[in-house]
C-alpha cells in the first residue's frame, strides 16, 4: 500500500529523440567532444533521487573551465499520466515522456567513480538539485499499484549559451556530444555497496521470491538477522527497488549496523503484494486472513539462516511497512516462537481477522507498532489501534510510536508556508528509518538490538 505520489506531474513535452545531444560553440575550430554518462543514484525519505551524473569524454578537460554554469542538463523520463485519469477517449496514454530541466548545483573534474580531482580529467561530475518532486528514476504506476525503473530515462548534457571548456592542452571545445541514454545496470547506488542483489528463491509449492541480502564482517560472533518485508508499491523480480523504494539503505549504514552491532539483512521480495490470499490474486480487500506467500517466504528466510550458520537464531528480527505490516503480523501469527521481537509498521492486518487465540500466542512476544494518526490509506482504527488495546489488554508485551503527521525532519524541505515538508501520512516508516521511534528515551533500534528469544 505504499504509494508514491510525489513525483513531478508535468504536461506531456516533445522527447530528446536523438541518441546524442550536441552543442556546437560559437567561435572556429577547436576539439569536439564525445562521451558518455554514468549516474548516481541515492535512497532518501521519499525515495531514489537522481544525485549526480558522471561523463566520460575522448580527452581530458582542464578542471578550471568547469563550473556549474557552464552545462544545462536535461531529463527526460517515462511517467504516469495523471492527467489521463479524467481523460473520457476511449484509450487514454497511460504512460508519457517528461521531460524537465535539472539545476547543476556543482560541477567538477573527477574520477570514474564521481571522486573529484585537482587535475586534467576525462571524467566530469555534475551535480543536481533533488528534492521529494524532482530526480527519481522511478515510475509509479496507479493501475500496477508498483514502481518500476523509468524506460526511458535519459539525461541530455549541453554547454550552456556562452559557455565554453577547454581540453588539458588549452584546446577550446567547439562541440560536445554526450550520450543521453542512461544504463541503469551500471548505475553507481553508494548505499547499496556490499549488498547482494541476486537472490532467487523457489518454495516447495512453486512461488518464486527474489531478495536482496546483507552480510556483516566476519568476527568470529554469531549476529542477529534483521528481515524487513516492503510495501506495496516495491513488489516485483528487482531486489533493488524495495531498498531505494523505502530508505532500506539505513540498515546497512554506520548507525544501524553499529547499534545492532553488525547484523545480517534479509529484504525479501514478492513478485505481487504480501496481501494477496487467494488463487485470483485478492489483496486489497483482505479480510485479515493469511498470504498465499507465508508458506514460501517462511521458507526462504529458513533457507537463509541454513545457509548462514553466522546468523544468531535467538534474534531473528522482523518488519515491514504498510503491505509488508501485513506480512510481519502474519508471519508472527503463525509462527509466534520463531521471532525475537517484530517492529510493523502503518500494518495492513485487518484486526477483524485476529482471533484472541492468536493474540495469546503472540503475548510474549515483544512487538513496536508505528503508525501515523493521519493515515487515511491504512486507516488506524480498522488495524493498529484495536489489535493494540486487545495485546494491551491481555497484558502483553508491546510498544508503540505514534506520529500525528509525517513531515521532514532533516531541515531541509519546507512547504510554501515554511512549515516542514509534508509527506502523507501513510509514511510513518520514514520516522523508523531515521531512528525517530523513542519510547521513555529508548530509540526502537537500540530496543531491537537488546531482544533475544
């Protein structure tokens, strides 16, 4: 159920339709200018951003006649066509090529991987605005419910009017022709460093799950498993999209890893939604009833702590948003002494479908909900807040982070008004990701570390 609706709504505009963009300068003769591009792509709040794209030229460029000025950039991507939605013709585009400028923000002389450099280099960086409305390579799509990789996605380079470069020698150039097309297999993803995005499991009823995994440094310790199960929009064969989808990226960074003191991380990936339970693929009116996919995804997350024998069987951890709420109370339900603690989040279980019994089995076990109290896509009262005061009631071992909103906490986006940025209230994950969930001074990480069966 999770639904990214922040993305640029812009009126549909002719494509870049050529494979290269060309820019001739105005003066003589001088070095004309090939290359290519790589990009840079990292996970925020609201999702993968676009952050820089690093050209690859046919000859050095001197570092002092790269500026920021001296290049326009723009991207030109697939879209959803919002505005098809009140189209009336009988087959409405639904999916369109955007095209928009992107600011350079910095831009520099570098190495392959975007590093800069004092010198002379055929690699030049260039460094773009992004915020939650500008930047994502990916495209969500209202009637898959999903995102996907934008197909196309291109980035047209061109000096800007009266801009210049000069080679290493002092050659002017008087023309630069940059590939805009952009492989997104060679993408540089920083965060997503040391993950294994590769796996692939069949369980014995024939559902095939993808996953990405996480292994910390062998220390000679057994170390806890951290399993989070994504939200609806993150559903598909690409293990890459629920870890950007989401900001997953926090659990392999420094603050997490070092609280859990190294951990294992297991993202496994349905190719449709944790919701579906029954043969026709139900899933948005799920009654509170289980997946067709606990079978299989039990038996992966088996497979995986087989297969690492590093993997402290006492804490098995986990969670998930929204869709993936739902698969973490399911999960729980029906293996209630499997898992050291559960941390749902803006959970889709329908409380109606939770018999006492199964609230019984899951007493002991310590469980953190986080919702936010405006969330009108997984309505509070119909899911976290009964199923809370009947755990609550038979006094069993739960904790909660309640928001009233979800809004930015970094600084860094505001709305007009200047009050913080504004994110809908389904996304209460985000306070999980950014270690804001504290229950009498003690952060839900820290709190998820200490759990052990």
């Amino acid at each position: 159920m999770t639904r990214k609706t922040l993305f640029s709504i812009l009126a549909p505009a002719a494509t870049l339709g050529a494979a290269v963009c060309t820019v001739a300068a105005s003066t003589g003769e001088g070095a004309a200018l090939t290359g290519t591009q790589t990009i840079v792509i990292e996970g925020h709040d609201w999702g993968p951003a676009v952050t820089k794209t690093i050209l690859t030229l046919n000859a050095e460029v001197a570092p002092d006649s790269v500026t920021p000025e001296s290049f326009q950039v723009t991207e030109a991507k697939e879209s959803f066509n919002w505005a098809a939605l009140g189209d009336d013709s009988a087959d409405p585009t639904q999916h369109i090529i955007v095209e928009t400028p992107r600011t350079v923000t910095a831009a520099y002389t570098c190495d392959a991987e975007g590093n800069p450099v004092s010198g002379a280099s055929v690699n030049i960086a260039l460094e773009m605005f992004f915020d939650p409305s500008n930047g994502s390579p990916y495209c969500y799509d209202l009637f898959t419910g999903m995102n996907a990789v934008c197909t196309p996605y291109e980035l047209a380079i061109a000096l800007a009017d009266g801009s210049t470069l000069t080679t290493g020698d002092g050659t002017p150039v008087a023309s630069l022709s940059v590939e805009t097309a952009i492989d997104m297999a060679s993408a540089l993803v920083p965060q997503l460093e040391g993950v294994d995005l590769s796996g692939s499991f069949t369980g014995t009823d024939g559902r095939a799950l993808t996953y990405g995994s996480y292994v910390p440094a062998d220390d000679g310790e057994k170390h806890p498993l951290v399993i989070w199960l994504h939200g609806a929009g993150e559903g598909g064969t690409d293990p890459s999209i629920p870890l950007l989808g989401n900001k997953v990226t926090a659990l392999y960074g420094e603050e997490f890893q070092t609280i859990m003191g190294g951990a294992y991380v297991l993202t496994p990936q349905t190719p449709y939604f944790w919701l579906a339970y029954n043969e026709e693929g139900s899933w948005q009116d799920n009654p509170g009833t289980d997946s067709i996919f606990l079978p299989t995804l039990k038996e992966l997350i088996d497979s995986y702590i087989a297969d690492h024998p590093g993997i402290d069987t006492s804490r098995i951890y986990v969670g998930g948003c929204s869709n993936g709420g739902y698969m973490t109370m399911d999960l729980v339900l029906n293996y209630p002494d499997f898992f050291a603690a559960a941390y749902p989040i803006c959970e889709a279980y329908a409380d109606a479908g939770i018999t006492d019994e199964q609230l019984e089995g899951i007493k002991e076990l310590p469980i953190w909900f986080v919702y936010a109290s405006n969330d009108d896509t997984v309505v509070p009262d119909t899911y976290e807040i009964p199923t809370i005061a009947r755990l609550k009631a038979i006094g069993a071992n739960v904790h909660t982070s309640v928001f009233e909103d979800v809004h930015d906490t970094t600084g860094l986006y505001t709305m007009e008004d200047g009050s913080p940025y504004q994110y809908m209230g389904h996304w209460s994950w985000l306070y999980f990701f950014n270690n804001e969930c504290e229950e009498d001074g003690v952060s839900l990480w820290q709190w998820l570390s200490g759990q052990s069966r």
